[in-house]
C-alpha cells in the first residue's frame, strides 16, 4: 500500500511507494489523479507496468488501477498520460493506448510499430482532439485522430526535434511546445512546422506544462531541477525547485495552482503550491 508522508510546509502532499513514477496528471472534472508507473526496465515489454489513482485529497483509492496485475498484462512501461474525452491515454513504447477513467477498463489501442516507434514518452492534446505523442529515441512526433481508428500521422521528425521528451500545446498560438532530452532546448513548432528554438543550453528534459499566467515549468530529469519560463517559455528562466531526484512528467493542476511531480527514481510523487518561490 502507498501512504501519505509528512512534508515540507512548501508541499501540498507527497506520497510514497510507487514503482518509478514517470507520468502525474490529474482529472480537471473530479480532482483525481492518476501516476503512470514503469515498474521495471523503461524498454522492456514485460507485461507490469501500471497506473495509479488517488483521491483528491491524497487518499489512495486504487495502487493498481490499470495494468500491473498477473490476468492484466496490458501495459509495459507506461509514461505520460493525458486525458481527453473521459479517456486517460498512456503512452507505451510503441503503442498508445486508452482507458475509460471511470471502469480503467481498455478503450482503444493505437500501433506505432509500423513507424519504428521505439521509446514512445509523453503524450498532449489539442482542442480538436488530436493526440501528439513523441518518441524520443527515433526523433518523431506522431499525430492521432482519436476520431478515426488507428489514423496516425508523423507530425514532425527529424535531428533538430533533440530527442523529443514533454509536450504541451501552446493555449494561446495552439502551437506545439517540445522540450527536448538530448539536446537540452525547448521547441515550438509553429505553422508549416517551422522549428523556434525559445531556450538551449539546458540538461536532459522530461515534463512540461503551463500555469494560469502563461509561464512555463519545465523538468531537468538529471540535474533534479524544475524551471519556472515566462511568457510561455519565450521570457526569463528561474530555478523554482532543485534538489529533487529525477523529476520526470510534471503537469500542472490549473485548479489547484500546484504543481504535480513524479520522482522516478525516488518512487515518490508530491504537489507544489505554484504561489511558491524558489524551493531547495
């Protein structure tokens, strides 16, 4: 079982227990929040990767919520989600897959295989619908018409996507944002794909996502640190969090004004206020 740990005054809750926490996101109709877990070898198609639910409050509901039972091995390595549509979207080495949020039961798979998908790692949605999934290892983003079965497109691809990580759409120029692993920048993709490079110079991103006042946070899975970016990260960097281990695909709770980190490595997740400054 996970359980609520005591915390800093700077943190809203941290749990323990999980089993390399990569995705957190949470449910902007209910509160709930769903952590998409590894549970082994990130490339491995071993069958118990998972998906967990937790209350709005930090109460554990369900550990193993999707996946990770011995009569279920229908997720391997699952890392980010999204939710669209009452339909939460696990991004799953070369597959994404969906669940209904309500039963966790299987709603839709989508085959990435047939592209060379080898290391599929966040996903986003737009306010059409489109699913945008990247894959980092093979420099791809993929764009899916939940609409129509098994419709994948290649969005972008190339070596100037730096090994593609966290993706987000850009609520104001409904462009695509993309922070990159290898290379260290943060992307925009505007219209006829044209590349923007908004910061380089950074180390090993995974998450991104956005606040109210359109700034931008952004993971460093091996410095350990979460940047705060202004004007949707085209203004000044900050450090807003360091010390940490490993934060992976942050997402930030609009509601609540918080931010959701997973701590791979350290099998923990926690919520930060957003009305936070600098926290080590």
């Amino acid at each position: 079982m996970l359980y609520l740990a005591s915390a800093a005054p700077a943190y809203s809750f941290t749990l323990s227990n999980f089993d390399a926490p990569e995705s957190f996101i949470v449910d902007p109709e209910d509160g709930a929040y769903y952590i998409s877990n590894v549970n082994g070898d990130p490339s491995a198609k071993d069958g118990n990767g998972y998906i967990s639910k937790i209350q709005s409050n930090g109460d554990i509901t369900i550990q193993k919520f999707i996946g990770g039972k011995k009569d279920e091995p229908f997720l391997n390595a699952p890392k980010g989600l999204v939710l669209a549509n009452k339909i939460i979207y696990a991004a799953d080495i070369d597959a994404v897959k969906g669940f209904y949020k309500d039963t966790g039961k299987p709603a839709a798979v989508f085959d990435l295989s047939k592209f060379k998908a080898r290391f599929l790692n966040d996903l986003t949605v737009d306010d059409k619908g489109f699913l945008y999934a990247s894959d980092t290892f093979t420099n791809q983003i993929f764009k899916i018409n939940t609409q129509k079965e098994h419709e994948v497109t290649v969005f972008k691809e190339g070596k100037e996507l730096g090994g593609p990580n966290g993706l987000f759409i850009n609520p104001k120029s409904k462009n695509l944002v993309v922070v990159t692993l290898e290379s260290g920048q943060i992307l925009e993709v505007a219209h006829a794909n044209k590349i923007h490079i908004l910061k380089r110079g950074l180390l090993k991103l995974d998450g991104a996502d956005y606040d109210n006042k359109g700034n931008l946070y952004v993971s460093s899975f091996e410095k350990g640190e979460i940047y705060k970016i202004s004007h949707m990260g085209r203004g000044t960097l900050e450090t807003f969090i360091s010390g940490l281990m490993t934060p992976a695909d942050i997402s930030c709770d609009r509601k609540k004004k918080e931010l959701l980190v997973p701590l791979f490595s350290g099998n923990k997740v926690m919520t930060v206020s957003l009305d936070q400054k600098k926290i080590t």
